[in-house]
C-alpha cells in the first residue's frame, strides 16, 4: 500500500531529513530563449552547458568575467546591466546564478509568475530543477545529482561513470543502434528482454575488443532475433 499524500516515501524517515524527490528528465532546449542571471563562473558554466544544447541563450548582469564576455555574439547575447522584472518575457527556461539572494529570488518570483522554468544556484530560494554533473559520450547522456548535498562528490561520481563508458562500451552502442534500425526497417518484432541478455552477454563484447566487428554485429543480430 503505498503512502498517503503527504506521508514520507521511506519507512521511519523523518520529513524533513529526506532529500526532495526530483524527476529526472532531459528538456530539448533547442533554439528556445533561455535567460542567465548572473556573470560569475556559476553562470559561466550555466551558460556553456545550454549552449552545448542548442539553446538561445541570454545573459545579464553589471559585470562579467573575461571568458564569458568573450563569448560570440552569435552564441549568446550579453547584457550588461542589471536585472529588470520583466526580463523573462518569453522565455522557456531561466537561471538565478548572482552572488545576491534577494536578486536571485526576484528571478525565481518572476519565472514561476510567468510558468518559467527556473533554477537557482545559491540553494536559498525553491526553484523547479537543478543541473547535474553531466557526461556526454557519442549519443550517451549520463547525469548525477546529489540533490544539492554535495555537488564536488557529483562530479567525483561522473568522472568514475567517465571510465565505465569505454571504447568499446560506444562501440557496443553504435552496433546495438545499427542493428535495432535494421529490425524496425524489416518490421521485426523488437523483443526486451532478447536485448538485454544479448547486451549482457560477454560474447559481442569480447568480439569487439579483438577488434572483430563484423563478427560482433552478426552476433548481435543472431543474439536479438526472436523466433
């Protein structure tokens, strides 16, 4: 039976020593207005991460540091001034990363009048999602989070999951994508669970450390046929 509204998750843990539960998601921010409020290196790092995904991506405060003013105009656009209500307008997603709360929490009060999406980066004032410590390997998206508790150790965590995502890991990621196009193309039935004994199994993966391809995608092929 599960919890009542309202009523912790885990047995005998005390409210307000449980860790906010978060949603994971990953937001297509492509080509979408996405405002940074602030000119530090928190913002720095903010800003660089929507680039890396596409976003439209505005930044404003009375100063910045030097690598983030020196960021093409064509990649962000920079105002330098400080941060007005009214600023969100039309934006899909926001972020509060100044050294000052009570600007910060003007932010997150516009973004949440306006249904912005908003996080802020001083832990003071609620918003709606936080960054994680994020690895990007040819089409794989791992993300960690601490839940505010120790972001250092988050990116201690991704830097170990860093090395699990071998070569040979990608490779086995790239025949496994080929050979599932193939059975959709050929109106194959995709079955779950032959997938996941196929991708468990140490044969295609031996095969690829030899450096054989050709052999690990024809086993893989038979592996995930279903009868």
């Amino acid at each position: 039976m599960g919890a009542r509204r309202g009523e912790p998750l885990i047995e005998g843990a005390e409210k307000d020593s449980l860790m906010a539960f978060q949603l994971p998601v990953f937001l297509d921010v492509t080509g979408k207005r996405c405002i940074v409020v602030g000119g530090g290196r928190v913002a720095h790092r903010k800003v660089e991460s929507l680039l890396e995904c596409g976003a439209a991506v505005t930044a404003i405060s009375p100063d910045f540091l030097p690598d983030l003013m020196a960021l093409s105009p064509e990649r962000v656009t920079i105002y330098q001034r400080v941060y007005c209500s009214g600023d969100l307008t039309g934006a899909f997603l926001a972020v509060a990363a100044t050294n000052d709360r009570r600007v910060n929490a003007a932010v997150v009060a516009e973004a949440q009048a306006r249904g912005v999406l908003v996080c802020t980066a001083d832990g003071g004032t609620t918003g709606d999602f936080s960054f994680g410590a994020v690895v990007r390997r040819e089409g794989i998206i791992v993300a960690v989070s601490t839940g505010g508790r120790s972001p250092t150790f988050g990116r201690l965590l991704r830097d170990e999951i860093a090395h699990v995502l071998s070569e040979e890991t990608l490779e086995l990621l790239s025949l496994a994508a080929e050979v599932r196009r193939e059975q959709r193309e050929a109106g194959e039935a995709i079955q779950a669970s032959a997938w996941q004994a196929a991708l468990a199994s140490t044969t295609v993966r031996e095969l690829i450390q030899r450096g054989e391809i050709v052999a690990a995608r024809a086993e893989l092929r038979r592996a995930v046929r279903v009868e």
